[in-house]
C-alpha cells in the first residue's frame, strides 16, 4: 500500500520546531520513496517561506529546510509521480462534472453564493 502525507507533516518534518520529530517518526515508519506530487512541491516550498516571513524560522533554517527537501527530492526518497498534466486535470474535471449523491442528512439546503435557503 502507498502512503501519502499532507503538506502539513512534510513541512513540520523540514522546518525546525516542536512538532518536528513526530513529523520525522511518522515518515520514518513509511519505506521510500514518499510520493510527493507536483502540487506538494510549490505547497512546501511556500509554506517553508511563509515560516520565514513570520519569523518562525531564520533564514539559516529556510535555507537547510529547502536544501533539505530538495536533497530528498534528488536522492529519490520524494518520488515525483510521472504523468501528463493536461490529461490529469481534464480527467479531474470530468470526474468533477458527474452527479454526487449525498449521504443521508448532510445536506444542508444551501447552494453555493445564494446564502443558503
């Protein structure tokens, strides 16, 4: 089975603070490579750089932590899934464009932008 991790526990595992080494124990569990999408590559980088901008790191540690993160990505313990963009957004969309069922008493009534019923 593959295991993917949301840009939160790979961004606590890069940026130095209190949640790092749970972050670290957790995706030491998983044998590599982590895949990691397009998506996750531009979602850390500025997640690590708005650390900086407020002051949760240094510039010594945004620097490490991107050095870091490309590092894995490069030593293939990051794996970049090889696929056509165009293609994967066009077969995003049609799966968007079929019609959902809702689960018995979640629907709230309210459409999207008319303020709900």
């Amino acid at each position: 089975m593959t295991t993917y991790f949301d840009r939160s526990v790979l961004v606590r595992a890069y940026a130095p603070g209190i949640t790092t080494s749970v972050a670290l124990a957790l995706i030491q569990r998983v044998k590599p490579p982590i895949p990691l999408t397009h998506l996750h590559r531009i979602e850390i980088r500025n997640a690590l750089r708005l650390k900086r901008g407020r002051g949760e790191i240094t510039e010594a540690e945004l620097s490490a932590a991107l050095r870091l993160f490309q590092g894995d990505i490069d030593a293939g313990r990051l794996d970049l899934p090889v696929y056509e963009l165009a293609a994967l957004f066009h077969r995003a969309e049609s799966l968007s464009d079929k019609p959902t069922t809702s689960t018995p008493g979640t629907h709230t009534g309210h459409t999207p932008c008319s303020g709900g019923t």
